[in-house]
C-alpha cells in the first residue's frame, strides 16, 4: 500500500522562505499631565484611573526600533529577541509576552484568510531598539519603547489596525505607551470592562489644534531610577491611603483638563498639570517605604517656575515630574525668550542641571519602513 500525503504546496512554503522580513519605525515619548499610577488588573495592565498626556515631537526625545523576523533564525536563535542600546534584553517579561502574542495572532489571522502570505507569525522576532534619552530615568522611555516595538512589529506583518487598536496591545506593555500611538493631546481611559477592551488611547485634540505648545526638559539626572514605575505603582496601591483620595480626585481633574485644551487655556491647563504632578509625588511619599523620585535638583525647577510666574505676574509656565527627577516644563512659545532668559538665571551653574531640551506637541511614525531582504544564501 501506498501511504498517501494531502495537499502539499508547491517550493514558496513556509520552509523554503530564506528572506528576511524587516521594519523600523521611530515613536514619540509622552508626558502626561494628568498621571496614571496604579494598576486595578496588574497582569492586563488596567490603570486605577484615566490619564492624559502631550505627545512630543520626535526631533529631540525618540524610540528607533527595528522588528525583523525570518525563517533562518530558527537555527541561530530560535528565541525572540531584543537588543536595546546595545544590550540583549529579555523578551520574557510577561508584558512583552502579552504584545508579541497579541501581534501574532493579528498576523496569524491575515494569514489563515491569505494562505499564499508568508506564516511571518511563525518565525522568531529579532528587535533591536535605542532611545536617544536617558532610558528608566522618568522620560518615559517605556511609553516609547513600547509603542516603537508594537508599531514595529505591527509594520513587519503589515497589520491594518487602526492606531487606537495597536494601543490595547502597547499598553500591555507599559501603560503609558498606549498614549505614544497617537500625537497630540492624548487621553487613555480606564475603560470599565474585565478584559480591558476599552481601556484604549483617545485623540482629544491634534497637535495643530494649540501649535503654540512647547515643552522644555530639563535633565536633573540621566541614571536609571531605584523603583521602577511598575514596582513603584504596586506598592503605592497596596499601602497609601492618600492614593484612595487621589483616586477619586482624578475623574473631576480629567474633565477640567479636557476643557482646558479644548478652549485653550493655559491658565487653566498650568494649573492643573503642577497640581497634578504634586498630587502624585506626594501619594510617593505617602507609600510605604516612601518613593522619592524628585530630588534636591527638582525641587529647585519647581522654585524657579513659580517665581519666574510670580515675577511676570501670570502664568507664564507649568512644571510635571514624571516617576524621576527630570522636569517637564509646559509653556506657550510666545514667552520662551523671557522663560529661558530667567530660567537661565535661576539654574545656570547650578550643580545638577545637565542638559535641556525643547519640544512641540508631535506625533508618531516618522521614517516608517519596510523592507524585504533578498534570498539568504
Ligand atoms: P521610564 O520612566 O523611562 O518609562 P519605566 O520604569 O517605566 O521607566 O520603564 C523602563 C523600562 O522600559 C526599561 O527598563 C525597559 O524594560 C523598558 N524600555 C525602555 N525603553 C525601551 C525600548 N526602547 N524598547 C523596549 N523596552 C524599553
Ligand atoms: C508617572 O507606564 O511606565 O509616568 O504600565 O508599569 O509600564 P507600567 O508603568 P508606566 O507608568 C507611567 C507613570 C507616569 C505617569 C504617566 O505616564 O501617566
Ligand atoms: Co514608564
């Protein structure tokens, strides 16, 4: 008897594809002014509340991530894999799991309703990613990161997701990277249900809708924070009672912030954001053991801020500290030159200001592409 083989495909299968499949893309970094911190679903990554942030341009603070992937790697490193400034990182963190199997079956599907489309979803993943800022130092490398790779990765197997749609899947990866997705004014909501299908980035308005925005960076330290902001946020859910306060505070200061760009007021928005920022370093503090990421430095922006706008009897200016000691200045362009005339005053020589940066409100995806490489061998 003959044994007998079913529907076996001509040379292109899966088997016989040597090339190797590669896209790169660029993402923003986002500084959110209203904060996320706490987790209400750890392992989904669902925030205990709504934030909302400012995309920055990309020409100053960016993610580079290259996501290639190729039947050949099964011999040399079978693994996923990524290379981040030049160090090999696992790929095993659960959050990292959680994008890459998302993106997958995304691709898996394309696959199964296109049988002559190369199985990319088989095929390990190399990553190779830097960020031209200070990563884990309070810039927000991981809303970067994440975006980067999950745009990325969604380009290689040329997903048609929606921006909003990739965002489920970044903020498996770091909450705040949902918001890098979009440009502008960004908000991400908590969503109500179970399996975070609603917990997504929402455009609150383009870039072009305020273009007088700007932020300025000033780098107070570039080392790699102690607590990370995933630990940090864990432990100030589970022992401070001023986060339980602040918890509830939020949704009223997210409704505010909203109108505040809506209509364009600064006043409104400065107010907010400073008031923000404090809230949430002060519910540091009160976790046990206390979290301190503002350090001498900080505090000394923060000085100069407010008598920089209680000299000019307005405000000219707004301050937001993410989880480190680096500081985010909020301001019009208008007054950049009598900003950084009495900032200069105020910091210049000052041990610990290192670098300073400015950028507008920006978006994401500059320099997207993809390539296939010819056959191996
Ligand atoms: P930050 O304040 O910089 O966002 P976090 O503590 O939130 O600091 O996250 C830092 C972590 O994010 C890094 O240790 C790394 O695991 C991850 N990360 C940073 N940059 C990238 C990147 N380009 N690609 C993938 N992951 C990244
Ligand atoms: C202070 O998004 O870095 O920057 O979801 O655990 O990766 P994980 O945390 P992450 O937390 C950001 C905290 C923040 C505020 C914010 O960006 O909203
Ligand atoms: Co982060």
């Amino acid at each position: 008897m003959f044994k007998r083989f079913h529907q076996l495909y001509p040379a292109d299968s899966m088997a016989s594809d040597q090339k190797i499949y590669r896209a790169s893309t660029t993402a923003p970094v986002n500084i959110a002014v209203i904060k996320y911190w706490g987790k209400r679903d750890p392992t989904l990554n669902l925030p205990t509340n709504s934030s909302l942030s400012v995309t920055l341009s990309q020409s100053d603070l960016r993610t580079h991530t290259t996501a290639s992937c190729s039947s050949t790697y099964r011999k040399e490193t079978p693994e996923d894999s990524l290379l981040l400034n030049g160090k090999l990182e696992p790929l095993t963190t659960p959050r990292s799991i959680a994008c890459l199997r998302s993106l997958r079956a995304l691709r898996s599907e394309l696959e199964s309703t296109n049988p002559s489309l190369p199985k990319l979803s088989t095929y390990p993943l190399r990553l190779a990613s830097s960020n031209n800022f200070p990563t884990a130092a309070g810039l927000a490398s991981s809303a970067a990161g994440f975006a980067a790779l999950v745009r990325a990765i969604a380009d290689l197997y040329e997903l048609p997701q929606s921006p909003t749609e990739l965002s489920l899947i970044a903020r498996q990866g770091s909450g705040s990277a949902c918001r890098s997705l979009l440009g502008g004014y960004v908000a991400w909501d908590k969503g109500s249900r179970d399996d975070g299908t609603d917990s997504c980035a929402r455009l609150v308005a383009p870039k072009s809708h305020w273009p007088e925005m700007r932020a300025l960076i000033l780098v107070a330290s570039a080392e790699q924070k102690s607590v990370s902001s995933t630990a940090g946020m864990q432990t100030t859910v589970k022992t401070s009672g001023l986060f339980r306060q602040r918890v509830e505070a939020v949704p009223q200061r997210m409704l505010e912030m909203e109108k505040a760009i809506r209509e364009k007021d600064f006043e409104a928005f400065a107010e907010i954001t400073r008031k923000e920022s404090n809230s949430f370093h002060a519910t540091c503090l009160d976790t046990d053991p206390p979290i301190f990421y503002m350090n001498e430095t900080s505090k000394m922006a923060i000085r100069a801020v407010e008598a920089i706008n209680k000299e000019a009897g307005r405000t000219v200016a707004t301050y937001t500290f993410d989880a480190g000691p680096n500081c985010v200045i909020y301001y019009l362009e208008k007054d950049w030159d009598f900003l950084a005339a009495k900032l200069d005053l105020a910091l210049d020589g000052k041990e610990g200001w290192s670098k300073e940066r400015t950028s507008d409100a920006g978006g994401l995806g500059v320099g997207n592409e993809r390539v296939e490489e010819g056959l191996k061998n």
